[in-house]
C-alpha cells in the first residue's frame, strides 16, 4: 500500500469520525429528556424498601410521583414521620397520607375453639396444606396457622400465637400486601385503623353448623345488623359484612349481642374486645382431631 493510499484511508476515518460526532451531539440534542433533580433528592430521603405498599414499583418510581405531585409523601407507609416531613418541606408540599393503613385478619378460629377434621402432614406451608383438602380444618374458609404470612413480612408485623393464629403489630405493619396475596384462604385485608367494626371470620356455614366446627365463628344470627345503624351491617351468604361506606355510623353497640364474638371492635389498633353476650373461651389446650 504506497502512502497516497495511507492518506485517503485516514482521511476517511477521520471524516467517517466527525460525521459521527455531529450525529451524536444532534441526537443528544433531540433525544435528551430533563429528569428533574429533585427525585433523585427526594428518593435519598426514602427508606429503599421497594415494598410496593405505596402502589408504585419501588422508591425511585414514588419519588418521581411525588416530585410530580401526582402523590403525597405520606403516603410511603414505611417512611419515618421525621423523613415524610422531610420531604414534604424539601418540596412545599402538604404530607398528606391519611390515617394509617394496617393488615388485618378475618379468622380467630385457633387450635383451642377450631376443630381439625384431619391431620396435615407434609410440608409446613399454608398454601402446601391447602392443597390437600383445604388443609383439614373443619372450617373450609378458616386459618391454617402454618404461618406463611408471618414468613413473608418483611417488617416483622406478624407473629403467631399460642394458638397458630396470625397477630399483626399495627406499629410495624407498613400495608405492604405481602400476607394479603399469600394467604391461600383470603382472610388478609388492608384497612384504615379508623375501621374500628369488625368481623373476624370468613365461614358462609350457617348456625350451629358454624359453630360446631369454631367457636368463635358468625352464626348468621344478624343481632349485629339488628343492633347497627340502618346498612352498617348487612347479612350475606351466612356472613356478616360490613359497609364501610357508613363507617362513621359504626357504633360499638353493633358488637353487643354477638353470642359467639366474631363481631369486634377496635378501642386501639391492636386491642379488639368483644360484645358481653359473648362466650367466655377459656381453653387453652388444643381440640383433639375428629375424623
């Protein structure tokens, strides 16, 4: 190759180069999107949790929400009130969020008031034991007690009791929907801490077949929605259900006359009491199995 030829090849790639440097800054130019620096601020101030309880895929995506105004600050459930207000400064923004959102369960059909109509053996998982035969409890619609959402929380807001029932800490719970999407009997929901009223069962059996099989479960009897403000509490499918559309009609009367307690109010987030009338349990041994 003679040097004349050197020269037109390193002219090329010289040319070839420049080309490609204009296209590059002309595409930058076009292509460019502003991310306002405030969200990589704000989501320095957020716990990184990615819990998802806020309803956004992460931290970094509810900091874009925020900084957009499209949310609020409190309404990352996980963060601290020091950082909310934090952050709500930072942007001259109000806080928001609302009352605080917990995870509660519609069973209280331990070992010692539930009845097992067989023994589970194999792996000590709920949605295991829901595959064979719903698990075997004498209730189809109750509580395992195998402790999947317990597992699952990554705040330590749920305990088992003595009695293989879910407890949840109100004070840890963050409403990350973790125990609601693995319970396999749907017996975890997310509620305002201001829903005081409330049922803790799931049985669609109707009187003393209800009850035969948990002491502690709704009868159907319909004293509650008798004794509530006209539509608090309706009756359906053998099942007392709760509006919570009149939830500030809701009255610690509605729980007076429940025979079993399946009906509860909340003084505190973590304090439910029961109506007088109810049945005093006092057993703390487990039901034996009946086949």
């Amino acid at each position: 190759m003679d040097i004349s030829s050197i020269g037109i090849a390193a002219g090329l790639m010289a040319g070839l180069g420049l080309t490609l440097s204009f296209v590059l800054v002309f595409a930058n130019r076009k292509l460019y999107v502003y991310e306002d620096p405030r969200i990589e601020q704000v989501n320095d101030m957020l716990p990184q949790a990615n819990c998802g309880a806020c309803g956004s895929p992460g931290c970094r995506a509810f900091a874009e929400l925020v900084v957009s105004g499209a949310t609020t600050p409190g309404k990352c459930t996980v963060n601290t009130p020091d950082k909310i207000d934090m952050i709500a400064g930072f942007l001259g923004v109000d806080a928001g969020g609302g009352p605080k959102i917990v995870a509660r369960l519609a069973c209280a059909g331990g070992v010692n008031v539930a009845r097992q109509r067989s023994h589970y053996q194999g792996m000590q998982t709920c949605h295991a034991a829901n595959l064979v035969a719903g698990g075997g409890k004498g209730c189809a619609w109750g509580c395992l007690g195998l402790g999947d959402c317990a597992r699952v929380c990554d705040f330590d807001a749920i305990t088992m009791n003595e009695f293989n029932i879910p407890v949840v800490d109100s004070a840890k719970c963050v409403a990350c929907n973790d125990c609601v999407e693995i319970c396999p009997k749907d017996l975890f929901s997310l509620h305002p801490v201001d829903h005081k009223l409330w049922v803790a069962c799931k049985s669609l059996a109707f009187g003393d077949d209800a009850e035969n099989e948990c002491e502690v479960s709704c009868t159907a009897c319909g004293r509650c929605a008798l004794d509530a403000d006209e539509g608090v509490i309706q009756i359906k499918n053998n099942l007392a259900v709760i509006n919570y559309d009149l939830n500030r009609k809701a009255t610690q009367k509605a729980i007076d006359r429940c025979p079993t307690g399946a009906i509860v109010w909340f003084n505190k987030p973590d304090q439910a009491v029961k109506g007088p009338k109810a049945k005093k349990i006092i057993r703390k041994s487990a039901l034996p199995v009946q086949h």
